[in-house]
C-alpha cells in the first residue's frame, strides 16, 4: 500500500495552439490524468475527475466545437479525438 501522497496526486497535461480555444480540468481525488491537445480555434474542453484512478485523453482540432467528459469512480477510461467543425461530444462515466 502506497501512502506517500506526493505520488498519488492528479497529473493534468494541456497543449493548445489555437486563437480562443478553452480548456477547463478539475480533478478531484487520487492518481487522475488528463491529457488535452487542442489546436481548434474558438473550441471548448472541460474535463471533470472525481474519484480514483481516471484517465481522459482529449485530442481536439474542429474548429468550434465542444468536448466535456465527466469521470466519476474508479478506473474510467475515455479517449476521445474531434475533428469535425462545431461538432459536440459528452462523455459521462460512472465506476
């Protein structure tokens, strides 16, 4: 049993490249990832983890579009890749 915390905190990863792009992660709990690449102008991710063990990979290049994934639990898994313009997509996990 692992109880440093140091070593179960959240790790967040954001890249973006595009004029008026957002991104918005909260992470709530123990050993989440977030990885967001964004390179769609005026396009929008919001990423929320709650719980233990979640992993969300975003790869977003439409141009006004939308992401929002919501993990709450454990060990959810999302991988998501957007690349059509004004395209929308939920994701909402529960473990």
């Amino acid at each position: 049993t692992n109880t440093d915390d140091a070593e179960l905190g959240n790790d967040s990863g954001v890249t973006q490249s595009a004029n008026g792009a957002i991104v918005i992660v909260n992470q709530d709990g123990q050993t989440n990832i977030s990885t967001v690449n964004q390179s769609g102008a005026l396009a929008t991710v919001n990423v929320e983890q709650d719980g233990e063990d979640n992993d969300s990979f975003v790869d977003q290049t439409g141009s006004g579009a939308t992401i929002g994934v919501k993990q709450n639990g454990t060990s959810n898994d999302s991988d998501v890749t957007q690349s059509a313009s004004l395209a929308s997509v939920t994701v909402d996990q529960d473990g």
